[in-house]
C-alpha cells in the first residue's frame, strides 16, 4: 500500500471503528452529532440517493465502511447486491450486520481488486477519494468509471479546498506560524488531498460531469459557527434551503461538493 492507504489502514484497525458510546471514534471526529444538526445532516446525506437509480442489480460502495448511519443503507434498497470495498475488515464485519446475504464484501485495495468492466448500476464513494495519494485520486476514479455501467451514474463526495472557511483558517494559520515558526503541526491520522471542482473535468471524455452541493461545512466549522438549540437549528434549515435554490455558488465557494459521473454510453 502507498503511504495514504497505510495512514487510513492503521487508523481503522487501531481505533476508527471502535464505538466509543454510541458512535464510532470516526463518527465522533467526523460528524456534526448534535441533536440540532440531525435534520440537516439526514437530508445532506440522502442526497446521494437522489441520483441513484429507482432500480438496479448491482451497486459498488467504494470504502464502504460499516454503513455507519441509516440514510447510507437507504442507498442499496432498490438493488439485489450491494459490493462493499474496505481496507478494513472491521468496518465490513459491520457491514454485514446491516445487509446480510444483500451485500458482497470485498476486503483490500480497490487499486489491486479485481472487477469485471460495465459491472454495476451505480457505484458510489462518500468521502474517500481525497484521503487518497493525489497523484493516485485520478486512477481511482476512472477505475470507478470502467466498472459501471455505460448511461449509469457513478456518485462521489468530495471536498472543495476554495472555500471561505479555508480562506479564513489559511490566514489563521498564518497567524499561528509567525508566532511559533519552527514548531512543527502535529501529524494527521489520516491523509487529505483536494483537488479544485475544475479538476473533475478531465472525466468529460468517459461521462457527463455534474457538480451539486452535498454540504456546505465540514462538521467542524459546521460545530464552530452554527449554535446548538432551536436557533440552530433554524440557521441550518434555512441553510439547507439556500443550497437547494443556488446549488453553483454553494458547490464554488464551499465544503464538500457532490460530483455525478454518467458514464457515456459510446
């Protein structure tokens, strides 16, 4: 394995899926789990299953990981089989709690696995291209195409790096920097490398590429600047409208855009 897929394997074995309570270590450092954010938080994640087609055979979660929430098992309802890919063994034992004898479970690197051409209906991947090695991000995605099939949508969460909250924590770091120049920031769990939206477009030879807003914060900004309680709440139903009535500007200016690949069928 190259050194990102090491960094997300050791972090998954050693503690990513452990449950801490009631929710993974990954869920606790990821997710926004505030009672005031749940709403706003479901609806982002069924997003997804807006472009997943009304039926279908087979569907690839690419990092599936245990299926962790209850909108992501939503996904697969309409299909015989869903294939879960994982580094993890962990987080495919989890799987297998949720779908049974429904899902096929497919353990190692998706780069090393081998998967007929044309195979699904639909593949799906939330969250997982850019914890992978940049110079690697491309191959993924245009292996994810080779495996659909032609006129079917391949779905992927990404992350946006020009946004206005990356603008204000560039600066923020800078701050931090002069006043602490040789101290070194401590090393991340897990690698991350985003690409800007225009860099999707080099799939325009394989499928039609399509940008809409999935979420407008990571779960941490969302934690910083939205109040828990009703007032939140509020603010993120009213969020939730504005990225539904001007879903360019929120792709552009930030978090996580969701870019839709239909492979073209010549």
């Amino acid at each position: 394995m190259n050194n990102p897929e090491k960094k997300a394997f050791d972090y998954y074995k050693d503690k990513g899926w452990e449950i801490d309570g009631e929710f993974t270590i990954d869920a606790i450092g990821c997710e926004d789990l505030r009672k005031n954010s749940q709403e706003y938080v479901s609806k982002c994640r069924m997003r997804v299953f807006e472009h997943i087609p009304k039926s279908g055979k087979y569907i690839l979660d690419m990092a599936s990981g245990p299926i962790q929430y209850p909108e992501y098992l939503e996904f697969s309802k309409n299909f015989e089989k869903r294939y879960c890919v994982d580094l993890s063994e962990k987080a495919l034992e989890g799987a297998k709690e949720k779908l049974g004898d429904r899902g096929n479970y497919l353990n190692g690197s998706f780069f090393d696995l081998k998967i007929e051409d044309n195979f699904f209906d639909c593949a799906i991947s939330l969250h997982t291209i850019y914890h992978m090695d940049q110079d690697k991000q491309a191959e993924a995605v245009r292996k994810l195409i080779k495996v659909t099939k032609p006129g079917k949508p391949i779905i992927i969460v990404y992350s946006n790096p020009n946004t206005f909250t990356s603008a204000l924590s560039t600066t923020w770091k800078f701050l931090k920097a002069i006043k602490s120049l040789v101290v070194k920031p401590p090393e991340q769990d897990l690698y991350f490398f985003y690409h800007p939206n225009k860099w999707w477009l080099q799939f325009s030879d394989e499928a039609e590429v399509n940008y809409y807003p999935w979420r407008s914060f990571s779960s941490s900004y969302q934690k910083k600047l939205i109040p828990a309680g009703p007032m939140g709440k509020l603010l993120l139903k009213k969020l939730y409208a504005w990225e539904e009535t001007y879903p360019n500007f929120f792709v552009n200016h930030f978090q996580y855009p969701m870019i839709v690949l239909t492979k073209k069928t010549t």
